[in-house]
C-alpha cells in the first residue's frame, strides 16, 4: 500500500457485494446505510491518547471488515478505489 | 458466529415479536421507539478507557438483552439478519 | 422485576397521577413537561468511571422518585408497563 | 421538604415578584429571560466528580438566590409549586 | 453588593456607551455583537476544577472590563440595572 | 495598549490588506473566508489547565500573525479598531 | 516557509490533480469531498496536552500527504496558495 494512514486511520479496499438474483433478475442494491465488507489494506499507528501514549489500533492488514455503508473517505490510489475510515467506524471483524 | 465486534459493540439477533391478537385479528405493530428483545450473539472485547486499560462488556454471549427499537446497524451474515450495536445502547437483560 | 438494568439505568413504575377533581368534573391533565413519580423496581450497578471504577446508583429499589414527564424509554415486562431512564433523569426521591 | 433532590439538584421555592405599578396601574410582567427570586428548601449532596469524590454544593437550605426565567422544571409537592434546578443555574445568592 | 454570584459568575455594570457624535447629529449604535464595558461589582469564589480544586477568578471587583454586547443575563437589584456573566465572557480588563 | 486580555486571548491590529491591482483597476476583496494578517499588541497570561495550572501563550506582542478573516470580536480603543480572538485562532506566525 | 503553524497545524502546498483525459477529452474534476494531494511545507509544534505537555506532530516537512478536499483554509502567501489545516485533517502519508 502506498498510503500510510496516520493515527486512528485504517484503508480498506471494499469487496463487492453480490448483488441478489431471483429468476435472473439483478435486484440493484438500492437500501441505505447497509453495512458493507472489505479488507483491511493498511493501518494508522494508532491514536494518541491524553498521556502522550500510543494506543494501538485492534485491526490489522489483511483483516476482512464489516462497516457502515457511509463510512469513510473515498481515495484514489493508482487506479484503484480505497475507503479511508477511522477504526471506530468499523463495526466487527469478519472470521472465515 | 462469524464477525467478531470490536471494542464495545455487540451483535443481537432481534426475538420476533409476539404480535397481540385480539379475536382473531392480527394487531400490527406500528408504535415508534418500541423497545426490543434479542439474544446476544457475540460481544467486542471492551472498549479502550483514556489510560489504555480495557474496559470489559458486562453482557455476554446468550444473554437475553432489552435495547430501544432503533438503536444498532442491520447486518446480514449468512443469510441471517443481526443487528450490531454499542452496549450503551442495551436497556438491560432479560433474567428468566 | 425480570429486568436487570445495565450501567446507570433505573428501572421506574411510574404511580397513576390523582387527577384535580373540581365539582365532580375531572379535569385530564395536558400540562406538558410535568413531572411524575414512581417507584423504583430495579437499578442498574453503576456507571464506568474513566479509571474503571464503578460508581453506584444513589437510588435504590422500592425508592418512590420524582422524574420529568418524558424521561425515559416505556417497556413493557408481562403486561406491565414500566420506564427505564437513567439515574441523572430523577430529580428526587420522595420522602414520606 | 418531602423532597430530596439528587446529585447536583436543589429545590428553590419562587417568591413573587412584586410587579412595578405606575400610578396606580400594574403592569404586567411579559419579558423574557428575566432572572427570578427565590428560596432554597432543599439541596442534593453534590455531583459526584470524575475520581468518585462527591462535590458538594454551594448553595443551602434559606439562601435566597438568583435564577433565569426559565431554569429548572417545575413540580408541584402538597400543593405547593417548586422548581427543581441544577446549582449551576443558579446565578447568585441574594444577601440581606 | 447584594448579590454573591456563584462559582465563575461575575457581576457587571454596564458603563454607558458614549454615542459618536458627527457635526452635533447623535449616531445610534445599532451595530450588533459591539463588546462593551462595565465595572466589576462582585465576583464568584472561583469554579470547582476536576479534582475537587476552586479555581480562582481573574478580574476583581471594580475591574473595568470589556465583553461582548450580549453577553450576560441583565439582572435589576434595587433599581439598578446589572449583568452576570461567567468571567470567560469578559474579552479584557481596561487599564487606566 | 490600554486592554490586557484574560485568559488566552490576544489583541490583534489588522494590517490593511494590499488589493490586487490589475492594469490600475483595482480588485475589491469580496472572498469569504480569507485568512488575514495582524500584529499582536497584547496577549493573554495563559488558559487555565484542569490540574490549576497556567498554559502560556505561544505568541507575543509584535507577532504579525495570520488569522482567519471572520475570527474573533472587533473592538475600538481609543479611535482604534483591535481583534480580541482566542489564540487558538491564529494560524500561524508569519516570519520576516 | 515564511509561516510558522501554531499547535497542531501543517501548511500544505496542494499538487495540481491530473485530470482524467479520456480519447483527448478533458473530464473536469466536479467530484465532491473528493481527497486531495499536497506537499507538507511547515508543521505546527505540535498540541498541548491536557498535563502541559507538547504532543509532536507525525507528519514532518516534505512529506507527501493525502487530505480531504475541503479540509484547511486558503492562505496566500507571496503569491503562492498554501493550505492550512490541522494534523486531525490529513488522512494519510504517501510513500514513494
């Protein structure tokens, strides 16, 4: 990843989602403030807290996540699409 | 369950609601912020106080949880309709 | 009480107010924002301070409490009706 | 007082304001924002700050203090009228 | 001063504003948010800090301050008018 | 100067802004917004930290300091017009 | 850099974006809250904490870093369009 983040931030590169078929019909996805999935592309070093320490992000590389359909900053980085959130925005880690 | 929450978020799997039938007709349910019940199927590991100690949830999985009716993001894992909120949003727990 | 109220929440049962009666018409009361009294059935173990101590609840159960008319949420626990509010929504307890 | 205020809360009993008569006419108090008189009856025994350490207030029973228009909540306790406020809405203590 | 104003309150009276006479024609100030300046009657003990700790007032009675037009609450004590404002109201103290 | 700032304000005198000028028209500034340059005349002692302790300002009188255009109150002192802002206001030191 | 950032500001010197050009169509950037790319030209000397200590700034002068489009304010300063926006706003480093 050519990003960095800094503090609490993470990249995720979002996973399409497979849209629902019924009979060969393609239901576009039109519902609002869906969660969504993606994988975890890079982390910030972590927030600072009040005393000056560090406080490490839970999330790391590679983590496949679940957040808020409006989470985040969309970034365009050589060509591909990235979402850059705050770690809080992420709802749960998904476990294969 | 597969999604791991993170820090004091929690999954619920919301309990259908009794519907209340009187004479033989279905009453449907249209109140606004109607409390609801569910059963917690996972909790996050607790979320980071301002000293980076961690601050453990006092629910736990199974546990039969009260929360408002708008409170928590719907997910859908598996086919399975869950909803995941912060703990703060739970009223209390169902004792039987 | 079936319910165990999580953090600072309280559970109420709010006390049928005694309308003005005046010549035998009884007069509804419409007065918004009045307060209300009940009695407290159950009391959640405390708040979370930010060093991890849990602070208690002043209030306790059987304690008749004087609340500002839209406090709270209305749950409804075998067919009774109850409030859950958090502690900082009583104004009072009532002494007799 | 039948009433024990929580926390940070004092019950103030309003005085009348004596309204300004001009030549025998009274005039009518229509502005807003107006701070107001009154008598403490009771207060709560204090905040309870951030290290658990209870902040006890200022204000106490008979002071005759100094409040806004429109702070606090009225209630009314054996049919007298009172208004319950937080002690930082009160602006002053009156002395004699 | 009849008035103690509580923790970090101050009382204030308003100097009038000498209005900007051009060629003997009086200017109205009807410019809104124009700071202005009063003499510091009575000040408050101080606000209570965190730990339980009172924090004491800057300004001291009969300061000559500057603040902004509408701040403050106007307060009528024995027919003179006052204002109580909280002292991070006041802008500065005027020297002489 | 004749005002001493409480807390952590800072009186600024706005420099005059040089207008662009094109072919001798001259271009009124109507952007919003537009950061603007000023010396500092006075500054505050400090803000108070919530442990009691006095945080020293950063700039000092002479500073020619750059500012956002809607920042702070304007005040006149003698026939001269001032800023009162807050230091966290002032966006940077401009350097000769 | 002729300005030196208060805190926890940077100045950033923004990079022109390469508009997509499609068959030698020029496609106008119209996005919104697009993220954008700049250079950092000074930083701040960082916040001060809540115990008075200086919290340092991450990013460093040179650093290539990825912000928000309508994150900072426009200054000009000899000409030159700088930005200045606090750390909180950058999102991310850019690595070469």
């Amino acid at each position: 990843m050519k990003i960095q983040p800094l503090h609490d931030r993470v990249i995720v590169e979002r996973l399409a989602e497979t849209e629902t078929v019924k009979g060969g019909i393609i239901i576009p996805d039109t519902a609002k403030e869906k969660p969504q999935q993606g994988i975890v592309k890079a982390v910030g070093p972590g927030k600072m807290g009040k005393d000056g320490q560090v406080m490490n992000l839970t999330v790391k590389e590679g983590d496949k996540v679940l957040f808020g359909k409006y989470s985040g900053t969309d970034v365009k980085i050589d060509d591909n699409e990235y979402l850059i959130m705050r770690e809080d925005d992420i709802l749960g880690i998904i476990k294969d």
